[in-house]
C-alpha cells in the first residue's frame, strides 16, 4: 500500500469513529461497514482485523468518557458480545475477497446486520437476568426488546437501524473505493469487482 492508501483508510477510521459520536441513530454507524470492508480488502490479516477494532474501542472510550456510553457496558461484559460481533462482520467481509459485486455486498450487509443483532441481543438475555427470564420466552423478549427499542420513535428498530446504516456506509466505503480506483488507478490496490 501506499501513502495515499493509507491516507484513505485512515480517514475511513474517522469517519466510522465520529459516525458513532454525532449520529444519534442507535445502531447507525460505520464500524460494521469498516469491519466488512477491512476484511473484504485487506491483505494483512492481523493488520486489517485491528482496524475495526481500534476504531471500535475509540469510539467507545470516548463514549465512555463523555458519558453518552452506559456504564455497565465494560464492567458487565456486554461490550464482549459487541466485539464478537464485529469480528463475525469481518469474516463475514473476508468471504468477499475477490468477488465484490453489488448482490454479493447486499447479502454480506444483511447478513453481517443479522450476525450483529442476533449475538448483541443473545449478549443482553444473557446479561440482564433481572430483565429477562432464563428460557427461551426470556431470550424471545431480548430479541422483540432489540427490534422495538424505543417505542413511538423515530429509529427505535435497531435491527433495521444497523441494517440500514451497513448499506448506506458499505455503499460510501466500497463504492468511494472503487472509484478512487477506477479514475486513480496508481492510487489504491486495484480489487476484482464483478458485475
């Protein structure tokens, strides 16, 4: 890679940083798109799993220190179920390699957006036993509680939240990608796309 690759992968980072900070959105942000995008174009397996990661624990730090992050999300374990999250995402982009193509793309999103509300809502049954019984009505009620979040609002599904946000930032990710690479082809690595 070179400088002007590093220099756009760096400001995919912030922007999937900064989208976690000022969209208000719950569940609307790029880090599983930068994970789906890390995985699917990296060549540095240990390099491009990091990324997302980092930028997810930036995030989450400065969360955290503003106040706008739970409290429990760290001392609970919950986060655990976020970041295994976003790993599956990863693999999930890591199955891309060489065969990106818009369908291929819309069903990595829906099911890295899948993957994510599954393992997060398996992570809060099993972390909030006050709220939610130890059996399978238990495990039903995370789930409906994960689609219906807040009630009467605008972006209180975060299942379509999450979905919604994947496409939108995997269309920002690899279609910037692809014509940065189209029009400046010295640029980026070039990668196979597939019509």
């Amino acid at each position: 890679m070179n400088k002007k690759s590093h220099l756009i992968i760096f400001l995919v980072i912030i922007l999937a940083v900064f989208s976690r900070l000022f969209i208000t959105i719950p569940n609307f942000s790029a880090i599983g798109s930068l994970a789906l995008f890390c995985g699917a174009l990296a060549n540095r397996n240990r390099f491009s799993i990091a990324i997302p990661f980092l930028a997810l624990l930036a995030g989450d730090l400065i969360l955290a220190g503003t106040g706008k992050l739970y409290t429990d999300y760290f001392t609970d374990g919950y986060f655990l179920y976020v970041y295994l999250a976003f790993g599956l995402t990863w693999f999930i982009g890591k199955s891309l390699k060489n065969k990106i193509k818009t369908s291929n793309l819309i069903i990595a999103s829906v099911a890295a957006s899948l993957a994510f509300f599954i393992i997060t809502n398996f992570g809060s049954w099993m972390q909030m036993p006050e709220l939610y019984s130890r059996n399978a009505a238990g495990l039903g009620q995370a789930y409906l509680a994960g689609l219906v979040f807040y009630k009467n609002e605008i972006g209180s599904n975060f299942f379509a939240n999450q979905l919604i946000g994947d496409l939108t930032f995997n269309l920002i990710f690899f279609g910037g990608y692809h014509l940065i690479q189209k029009n400046s082809p010295e640029t980026l690595t070039p990668i196979k796309v597939k019509s």
